[in-house]
C-alpha cells in the first residue's frame, strides 16, 4: 500500500512531515518520480544529492524514507508527465534532437512534447540520464538492505501519440517500417497490402503520410493503418526493453520493473485497454516485469463500476502466472485537478476502489497523488508564462489527500479506512486470487488498435468509430455491466493468443463487425469442439483491414440479413421469446436480423426477424448470439446466462442494483467474500454461498471482505459478518466492527472468549459470537483459551 509523495515538490523540511502522515496513513510505501528535468542543471550537469538546490536531494529523501521504515518505488522516466513541461524532459533535448521530433499525418511535426523514442540522439541521452540515477537507486535496492523495492520504466509510453492522433512517422521511423513490412508480409506482400513498394523510399513514406488517403482501395487505407499501429507496438516494445537493459547494466536487479499503463478518459475505462494493447508487448511473459494501472475515474457508480472490473480483468489476461496486476497511479483525493471546483469526489471513493481492485488480486495500490506540494521555478526562465518546472502554477496536488501545505483533506480519512481494511486480511490477500464464475470476458487486442486515424481517411474513421462502439463492453456498456451486477465474478481471456478449452468456462465477446481471422479461427475451433459462446453486439464478418472473413459465423450457421439502427423517427424494439417468461417489449438503439440456424431468443417486432439466438453447434457447443443493444434487465441476462450453464456461485441480491461481489481464495481453502454497494442506497439482503446463508446489510457506498474457513492455530473461522482487523498470533483474533450488530462461527475444542459486549455460545455448529449494533470501526478481539 503506497502514496506518491514528490520530493522535489517539496522543501527538506516538509518531507518528514509528509512521510508521517503517509505512514500514519497505513502504507508502507512511497513512491515517487525522479524528474530528468529537475535533476539536470542549466550546464547540463546531474545533480542527485542535492549539491545545487534541495529540490534536487533524491539520495536524501531515499535516506529519509529508510529512516522513516518506508520502502520505495522509483519512477525516473525519463518521461513522468506529472503536469511537468515536456513531461519531465530537459528543454535542451528537443534542440539538441530535432529529428527526435516526430513528424506525423502528412509530414506535419508532432502538436504534443512526445518524441521518437528509438532515435539515436534522444535515446543516447536517455540511456546518459539513466547511467546517472540508476546506480543511485542500485545501492539501495532492498536486495542490499535498502528501501528501492521496484523500479518503473519510462512512463504512459505511447499516450501523447495516441491522444493527438499523431503516429510516428519520420524518415528513419518509415525506414524501419518497410523493414518490419518485408519481413511480416514479404516485398511482393507488402506491395498488394499497402499499395507501395518497401524499397522505393519516396514512395513510401508519401504513402503512409498520406494514411493511403492517396490512391489505392478502402482496404489497403485499412491496413495501413493497423499496421501503423502494430508497428509502433513492436517500436515501444523495443524501447522498454532497451531501458530495462540498461538498468540492469546499472546494478537494477533483483527488483520489479513496472511499465505503467494510460487509458481513462471523462471519467470512465473504456479507452482503457488501448494502453494494454500498445505496451502488452514490453511485458507480458517478461520475467521480473509487471504493469500497473493508471486510472481516473472519480466517484464510483454503478455506470462505471464495470469499467474498473474490465481493466483489472484485461491486465490480467496477458499477464502469466508470476505477473501480479498492480496499479502505479490509483486516484485519490478530491478530484478537483483544475482547481475551478468542477468535480469533488466522495470521500469513500478510494476505498471502494481499493476493495475491488484487490479483490481482483491488485498486489500493489499507489495512491496518486498523496501528498501535495509546488513547482520551483526553472534554473534558466523560458518566458512560458510562469517559468516553473510545471504548469499548474506555485502549487500542485490541491485534489490530494494531504493538500500543498500538508493539510488533511476530506478524503484522508477515507483513504486510511481503506489501506486500514486492506491491512486486516492481508495476510490472506497475499496469497489469494479472484474465484470465478463459469465464464470470461473476451479480450482482443486489436479491436483496441485505434489510435491514429487520418483526417481524410473516411474508411478508417468509420472502423474507429464501429469499434469503439461495440467492443470490449459492447454496445451501451451492457454485457459486462449486467454481468456484474448480476452477481457473476469473472476474469478475461486473451482471444489473440490464448488456447481455448471447451471444457473450459464459456467466453463472452463483446464484438463489432470486424473481428480478426485468427480470432475467428480460434472461437470456431473452439465452439465445434465443445466450447460455449456469448457473442453480444454485430455478427463478426470482416478481417481487420476490412476484407471479408465470415469463419465464426459459417461455424454458428448464422447470418446477418441487416443492420436497424434508431433515429429520432425510428424506434427499433425487440421482444424476448418464451424462453424468459412474457418479457415485455423493450426499445434498444440498434438491432441486426439475424438469419439461419438457432433458437429465437428474441425478435424485431416490427417483422418478427431473431435479434438474438440460441445455437447448438455440430460437435456439442453452444453459442448464444445477440444482436442488440437489449437493455441492461438484470434477470434476463441472468437467465440468458443460465442457458449457457454459467451459475452463480454467490447469491447476493440488495434491494437495489449496484451490489458487487466476488470472493478470493488460497489453495489451503481460505476465502474472502467481497462486497461492494456502489449504489446511494442501503443494501439489506441475504448471502448464500457453498451451502452457507448470512444476512447482512450494506449502508450506502460501503463495502466489506468477510472471511470464510480462515484458520486459526487449532481453530477454524468458519464466517463472520465482521471483517478481519489484523492477523491475530493464532490464539487470537481481530475483528473489526460495523456500524450495525454483527455475528461470528469457530469452529474448536478450546474455549472462546471476547472483550467487550460480545456474547460467546456453543451450539452444534461451533462457538457462536453475537455482538449489538454500535461502535462501528473498533477492534472486537476474540481468545482462544
């Protein structure tokens, strides 16, 4: 449990201070970024330690968080972003670089400080600045008894190219590419694909400047631009390693290194995957490297709730098993960036944030930003208007928890109940992973591959648009919202690589149109062998660069007989068949006919055409298709998912929607039950699981981590509605209170005992606890005698 604290933020007097609130807090960790354009001088020198100002102490503050018994994960770029001028990068790189500079669509320089990070001048300078602070943090690495535990590789590597709609596409950039051409598709390849030739290097570049915009068909424009995008994957990909190897030259060994992952946009993780997507390649299977989330999406609602729940789930899926999902810059404070008073977030935000995330087996949380501070000025002024290192003024972090001057904000306290109800079971979380229901999410890399578009490439900015449309959550957000409201758990499969067994889980896909060939291949091998398939969203019928692949659809023996898509005239409405009990009609804003084989599940009233069918697939799979947008009714999904045998394993319906729940587990049987009401309302229901019923209430945007079967030294805890406080000495244990009353089972030979107003009795069962309501956050502590 960590929080970013920015020493050069701050004077050496108020470290101390920010490092004792964060500790009293309940983390154990700082994290921090270590600037590239704070610790290079006006005379292009390196200061560390503080020689030539104290904003400029790295070794001191390292010192002071050992001191402090804090461990450390460094983050020293060279990008940071953190609101700093050319996110963390001296001015004198882009004048000493200007081929460094990328140029774009049409040969047009690069609107946003990004540069080209394979070109020889930036990344010799890179690897200079890295040769610096590297064997500063190799001599404190907790290998060697320092507090250095992880170390991050650059930072949001692709963002300001991806936000700006500028691909990199300088000569020497282009000349690699019609390298990485020949080899993927061959010259003769690459001719037919694109519409230019490799080796004629005037051609080519004019080609791809263009976006294919000059001349050529609509699918070579298409996959030009994928390959743009799968290009610049392998080029970041290049990159990363090439820091990772020279940190290692420097001594980093032994230690984490983090690639931190970009996305959230407005509030929501839709966009999310696109940083998945464009860095996977760095590390995924990459021994000793791992990713992080970096999300902001203020409070958290019953709208995106789910979008939280697929970024862990997607992470994940490229993850392997010695690949912990962390987060690197989890939001916490107000969230009032701008200062204007637009937006302030609910004070037990961060804490149902942080229930979720490590109930999805986050091991790591960095709070970000934790503690605020202000912005030095410039050693040699600019004329920018301010002339400080950042540009958000004298002060920076005012959203924080612990505000500029080191005050408390209102969302301090909420921020310590969370790391607090982290801290009580993570002895167990440590060793647990997220159960999950008889499904998974399909996760395809390339439906997120939409960066770029070029502005007079119509083709492309239609693929983008379809794709942002239906993928991943699918239309209106619906599958993998009714999913989780609807009680399930469920973790997310990597269709582009991963193999698929059909006695397996069944996969939901949430799909456009287009769908690779590979993908294709993979899900129609999968259903003919046995598999079960939930496709929500449009019939996939095309490869990425637009041609025609109908695979899976031949595989189903489904067709799409035509897209209807609502207007303020039109009014698409569908009605669910029989199978779901006199459904009444319902409005949704698009539907496709569907024709072929398969069960009607629902139908286009205006023609009585199947929107949505149930298919039994010759080899004894299932697949359930459905094209529309049906709303987000929460039985009829449950029931559509029945008919794919995917069940419940926990009950737990609130008076309200907006009830998550989910459980981890170890392989000794221990469980956690997790449960977070993310809606304005009471929760007061009855828990079922494993032949076991609780009844509990939840108050409005609350949660709790029950345990269940946790063991004691010669006892087990066979469930309380009380979240663990601590891990006990194996005769004792801590329970920490809610507001209301509260109950507990042990089972054991020995007596029970516990302080307090707690009543103890033994039934057939077990020892009983019962205690009233009141007290709410106190340390209930039970003795085994």
């Amino acid at each position: 449990m960590a929080g970013e604290v920015h020493y050069f933020r701050l004077h050496r007097e108020d470290w101390g201070d920010r490092l004792d609130k964060l500790a009293a807090a309940g983390c154990d960790v700082v994290a921090s970024y270590m600037p590239w354009i704070v610790h290079e001088t006006a005379d292009g020198k390196t200061d560390l330690t503080g020689g030539t100002s104290e904003y400029r102490d790295l070794v001191g503050f390292l010192d002071l968080a050992a001191e402090r018994g804090l461990l450390v994960i460094a983050r020293p770029g060279p990008f940071v972003m953190a609101e700093l001028k050319n996110e963390g990068v001296p001015f004198r790189i882009y004048r000493d670089h200007p081929d460094a500079v990328p140029l774009g669509w049409d040969g047009e320089p690069a609107a946003s400080a990004t540069l080209d990070y394979l070109e020889p001048g930036y990344l010799a300078d890179a690897e200079r600045w890295y040769a610096e602070v590297m064997p500063v943090l190799a001599e404190r690495l907790v290998t060697v008894g320092g507090p250095v535990a992880a170390v991050q590789l650059d930072n949001e590597v692709g963002m300001l190219s991806w936000v700006t709609n500028t691909p990199e596409l300088t000569d020497r950039t282009l000349a690699d590419l019609a390298a990485w051409a020949e080899r993927t598709w061959g010259r003769a390849g690459s001719i037919e694909r694109y519409g230019a030739d490799p080796g004629d290097t005037e051609r080519w570049a004019s080609r791809w400047r263009a976006g294919g915009t000059d001349g050529g068909s609509e699918q070579q424009q298409l996959a030009l631009h994928h390959d743009i995008g799968a290009h610049h994957r392998d080029r970041y990909a290049r990159y990363l390693m090439r820091l990772r190897d020279v940190a290692m030259q420097h001594g980093v060994d032994g230690v984490p290194f983090l690639i931190n992952l970009h996305g959230t946009d407005a509030g929501r993780g839709r966009t999310f995957p696109v940083g998945i997507s464009q860095l996977s390649k760095a590390y995924a299977g990459v021994p000793q490297t791992t990713s992080g989330s970096d999300h902001y999406i203020r409070d958290l609602t019953v709208e995106n709730v789910p979008d939280l729940y697929l970024m862990n789930a997607f992470m994940a899926a490229v993850h392997d098993a010695d690949q912990p999902v962390t987060s690197l810059e989890f939001e916490a404070g107000t969230g009032d960036y701008g200062e204007d008073l637009s937006w302030l977030t609910s004070p037990e935000t961060a804490e149902l944030k942080t229930r979720l995330c490590v109930a999805q087996g986050n091991r790591l949380v960095n709070y970000y930003l934790f503690a605020g501070g202000h912005n030095p000025p410039l050693d040699e002024p600019v004329g920018d208007g301010n002339d400080r290192i950042a540009f958000t003024g004298e002060r920076h972090g005012f959203a924080a928890p612990v505000d500029p001057e080191g005050r408390l904000s209102s969302t301090y306290p909420g921020t310590v109940s969370a790391v607090r109800a982290v801290r009580g079971a993570e002895h167990l979380l440590a060793g647990m992973d997220e159960e999950y229901d008889g499904v998974v999410l399909g996760y395809v890399p390339d439906h997120y591959l939409t960066e770029y578009h070029h502005p007079d490439s119509a083709a492309r900015r239609s693929q983008v648009a379809e794709l942002e449309r239906y993928r991943g959550m699918g239309p209106r957000d619906i599958l993998v919202r009714a999913m989780l409201l609807g009680g399930y758990s469920f973790g997310a499969v990597d269709l582009s690589s991963a193999e698929l067994d059909p006695a397996g889980p069944a996969v939901a896909l949430a799909t456009p149109p287009v769908l690779g060939r590979s993908v294709q291949d993979r899900l129609a091998a999968f259903v003919r062998a046995g598999g079960r398939l939930l496709l929500h969203g449009r019939l996939p019928v095309a490869d990425d660069d637009g041609s025609p692949y109908t695979v899976l659809a031949d595989a189903l023996g489904v067709r799409s007989a035509g897209l209807v898509e609502g207007t303020p005239q039109l009014f698409p409405s569908v009605r669910a068949t029989a199978w779901a009990g006199g459904q009444p009609e319902v409005r949704v804003g698009m539907l496709e006919r569907l024709t072929g084989a398969g069960k009607p599940l629902a139908v286009d009233i205006a023609d009585g055409s199947p929107v949505a069918v149930e298919v039994t697939v010759p080899g004894g799979g299932r697949a359930v298709v459905v094209a529309c947008d049906y709303p987000c009714h929460l039985d009829f999904w449950r029931v559509l998912l029945e008919r794919l045998a995917v069940r419940r394993r926990i009950i737990a319906e609130g008076n309200t929607p907006g009830l998550v729940s989910t459980s981890t587990a170890d392989a000794a049987g221990q469980r956690l039950l997790h449960l977070i009401n993310v809606a304005p309302v009471a929760q007061v229901f009855t828990l079922t699981t494993d032949g076991m019923t609780l009844e509990l209430s939840l108050g409005a945007r609350e949660g709790l981590m029950l345990p269940v079967r946790v063991r004691l030294d010669d006892a087990v805890l066979c469930w309380s509605t009380a979240e663990l406080d601590g891990p006990g000495d194996g005769s004792t244990l801590l329970l920490r209170r809610a507001a209301g009353s509260g109950s507990a089972l042990i089972e054991t030979t020995r007596n029970v005992s516990a302080d307090g107003d707690a009543g103890v009795s033994r039934t057939d069962q077990g020892w009983l606890l019962r205690w009233p309501a009141g007290a709410p956050g106190s340390r209930l502590t039970v003795r085994l005698s």
